[in-house]
C-alpha cells in the first residue's frame, strides 16, 4: 500500500469510516426475510467480516451465555394496607440487620481505640452503640438524603436560615460525626484472616 503524502480531509475521513463500517457490520435494516438474513451471514463468513447485531451477544468464548428466567413473584410481597413511614423504614432495616450494625460499629470502635489518637479526637469519649441508636442514626442518614446541605455539621446549625431543628433534638453533632466515623458491617479482623485464606 502507497503511503498518503498530503493530510486527510474531513470527507476522507468520513468516506474512510463509512467504508470500515460496511466491512465489519452487516445491517438489518434491509429485508427482514429470512433468506437475506442468511445470506448476510454468508456473505459475512466469506469475507472474513463479523456479524454485529443487538439480538446475537456472545462471550468471547462464543458460547451463548444462559439466560435464567425470574422465578419470583414480581411487586410487593407484604401487606402494606395501613402502614406507616416507620413500617416502611422495618421492613428494610429489620432488628437483625440494626443488631449487626451495632456490634460491628463498637467492634470497629474497639479496633479503632487501640490505635494512636490524638489528644482531641471525638473517638475518645466514645461509648458503646446500641440498637435504637443504630435507628436513630440510620433515621438522620435518610432525612439527609432527602435535605441536603454542604456539609454534615450544618444540618446541626443554629442559623435560623439554615437550622434543621430535628437534628439536634435526636442526637448531637458530634455523636453523630463519630458513628459515622465507626460506622461498620463485618469485623475486620475475619475478613482480613478470609482475604490471607482466599490469597
């Protein structure tokens, strides 16, 4: 092949992609018929070009990957007549899931304390979690998402123009900025001893 002395212009380029793409990819939007198709297919094995289509995905391995169909019953699988935004909130975060919460939270506490502070670290007056606390923290996350502000501390501000008053009234800024901080859901320990096991 000559090699090209002056630059591409925008018609060549456009000429070149239009040309590489009638090599590679076989269009169906001509005849839908089946003999086109098989045609198509032909054509596409003879000159060594690969049949792109949104119906034929394939693993590199070119076996076709299997599909499960859902065995589930779709839409809503409890009785929610008469319930209220709390029912909503349990249904998602039952008293298991909060119980995991705490005790990973005050394990990673724990973890946390054996380490070197400094002097006015907010993790120095921690106390232990609990499960109701866990709602309450879980409950102040999800308002949050629903008002959002800048930053964590001004949700706890005293400017009448910025204040959200529920904030403070459930739990200080602080207690909340270090949950927060320990917040957690597996013991770190086990998961670093099942990533040397698995490694």
């Amino acid at each position: 092949m000559a090699s090209r002395k002056r630059p591409y212009t925008a018609a060549d380029v456009r000429q070149l992609l239009e040309d590489s793409d009638s090599d590679t990819y076989v269009s169906d939007s001509g005849d839908s018929g089946d003999e086109s198709d098989d045609t198509d297919a032909d054509d596409a094995a003879d000159s060594g070009s690969v049949n792109i289509s949104a119906d034929n995905w394939q693993r590199a391995n070119k076996e076709q990957p299997h599909i499960y169909g859902f065995l589930g019953k779709p839409g809503i699988s409890v009785n929610t007549d008469g319930f209220e935004a709390i029912d909503f909130f349990r249904l998602f975060l039952t008293d298991e899931l909060l119980s995991i919460f705490e005790v990973e939270t005050n394990r990673y506490a724990d973890q946390l304390l054996q380490q070197l502070l400094p002097p006015q670290s907010r993790l120095r007056k921690w106390e232990n979690t609990n499960v109701e606390e866990m709602k309450i923290f879980c409950g102040l996350l999800f308002l949050m998402a629903i008002n959002r502000k800048p930053e964590i501390a001004m949700y706890w501000t005293q400017d009448s123009l910025f204040s959200t008053p529920v904030f403070p009234a459930v739990m200080t800024r602080d207690r909340f900025q270090v949950l927060l901080r320990c917040w957690h859901f597996v013991n770190n320990e086990c998961s670093r001893l099942c990533s040397a096991f698995l490694h």
